[in-house]
C-alpha cells in the first residue's frame, strides 16, 4: 500500500505499531562488557497506536508524490518499551550494509573489537565491504558467524531475522542478502544503544563519511547506516538510525524500493525532510 491518506487528497495510509557481497552503491568503497545496560523507553507517546497526524501527513505527501516507488519509514523511542510505528508498505526487504551494524557489534561482543577496531570503523563509516568482510571471517564464518550475528539480533529484540551462513546470490556477501523486516530493525535499533559493547558501534555511526550522508544524515546529531544495492524487484536503499531529541532519542529505519540508486537516496532525503519539521512529534526514550 503506497499511496496514504492525506486529508482532501485521497491517499490510502498503512499504520503499524508493535508489528510482529557488496552493495552497488556509486559511493561505497567496496559497497565489551559482558552485562548489558537495562534501558526503558522515557516518553509520554510509547503507547501511541497511530503515528502523528502530521508527522503521518507529511510522509503520506512523500509516497504519494512518488507512486511506482515501495516506501516505507518506522520509528520508535530508544529503549525497550516503545511501540513500533509504521507509515507506508513495510514490505521484507534484504538488508545490504545496514546488517553491518548486529555484525560489528557481535565482533565488539566476542572480545575482539580493539583487534578489529579499524575494520569496524570502515565498515561503519565507510561501508567498506573488504573490511565486513573481514570481521565476518573473524567471527568464523559461515554458520559460526551467522549465529554470532543473529545473537546480537536477538540482544536488540528481533527474534524473526535469520542471515544466510552462505553466499545466495553470486557476488554478495552471505550477510547482506539476510532479509530484514524494517519492524524488527526498528526494534534492534531502538535496543542497540542500551546494549552493552554498542558504544563502539554507535560513534562510528555518528561518523559517516561525504557521499553517504543522504537521507538521516540531513539530520544534525543522527547516527546511522545505510545500505543499497540492485534486486529482482528494482533498487533498494535502506537506513537506521537514532535521532535526538530534547529529551531522548528515537530510532528510525527507512526504506525505499525504485528504479536507481539516486532516485531511492532522493525519497530518502525527502522523508527526512518531512521527519524533520514535525521532529517534536518523534516519540523518545533513553537507556536507565
């Protein structure tokens, strides 16, 4: 369902709250503690059932202005309380680099993140596949690594996702083809800075090199990353991130499926754009 209702515009909106290799981007180089931190969501909008008129308004002008792309955008209050809410067509999309994020947190989480230090830092802020690569064979490979990533998943509340121990599709990492549902991610995401060993993770996101700052990176303080990459069904961009607020921060996740990779980090730019004049409308929260 694309196209959402906006008011004296007949557009149809799909609300959901609590929904239970390299990447061929031009601008891609080659595409701890043991206890954890308890967090809880901080905000007087966690038990929202719709996403703000406005906010949802804004967004709905921006799918309907682009009808032969599938967009979608989640957010919800860091911590791990806070409901997912849902505007557009969420539709299972693999996840490209955003998957380097649960990897380099499950390198971090093995012991090995002062070791792997650089790789996780270009992989973060660069997303250099060379490097992922790297701390993939580092956690083992195959269904060594797999498992060691899904752990962190599950660390950061997605219990659904599974990622591939072996390459699918000739010529992409086994990782990146794993199918992230923009839910689930908004649930890690939203978890991920209350995890203990994420801190490593987290700054890098905060450091985001020229030519991968589209989308949230628009937004001042943001931390995120990005993925991209050519499939069957068009050209997907994807992002997660955290968003300050005043008084906490918001996890949101993107998605775009179109025809190129400029026309999907275009729509980005322009959902956040949307997001970012009704900012104050974003549910947050924070880690205790």
């Amino acid at each position: 369902m694309r196209r959402l209702v906006v008011a004296g515009l007949g557009l149809a909106m799909c609300l959901t709250t609590a929904c239970a290799g390299p990447d061929a981007g031009p601008s891609e180089s080659a595409s701890a503690s043991t206890s954890e931190r308890t967090s809880s969501a901080t905000t007087t909008t966690s038990g929202r059932t719709k996403p703000p008129r406005a906010l949802a308004r804004a967004v709905g002008r921006v799918v309907a202005e682009h009808p032969d792309a599938d967009i979608a955008i989640a957010w919800a209050p860091v911590g791990t309380t806070g409901k997912v809410q849902v505007v557009g067509d969420p539709q299972p999309l693999v996840a490209w680099s955003t998957i380097k994020v649960p990897l380099s947190l499950a390198v971090v989480r093995a012991g090995h993140g002062e070791r792997m230090e650089a790789d996780i830092d270009r992989s973060l802020t660069a997303s250099d596949n060379e490097a992922a690569g790297r701390l993939w064979a580092d956690l083992g490979g195959g269904d060594a690594a797999a498992a060691a990533v899904e752990d962190q998943l599950q660390r950061g509340r997605d219990h659904r996702t599974g990622v591939p121990p072996q390459v699918t599709v000739v010529g992409f990492s086994p990782f990146g083809q794993a199918t992230w549902r923009l839910t689930d991610q908004t649930r890690f995401t939203a978890a991920l800075p209350c995890l203990a060993g994420s801190r490593t993770i987290t700054d890098a996101m905060g450091r985001v090199v020229d030519g991968q700052r589209w989308g949230l990176g628009g937004i001042d303080g943001a931390r995120y990353k990005g993925g991209w990459g050519s499939t069957p069904k068009g050209y997907v961009v994807r992002q997660l991130g955290i968003v300050p607020g005043t008084k906490g921060d918001t996890a949101v996740t993107l998605q775009v499926r179109s025809g190129t990779h400029a026309e999907g980090t275009g729509i980005a730019d322009e959902l956040t754009t949307a997001l970012r004049a009704h900012r104050g409308e974003l549910p947050v929260g924070s880690c205790d």
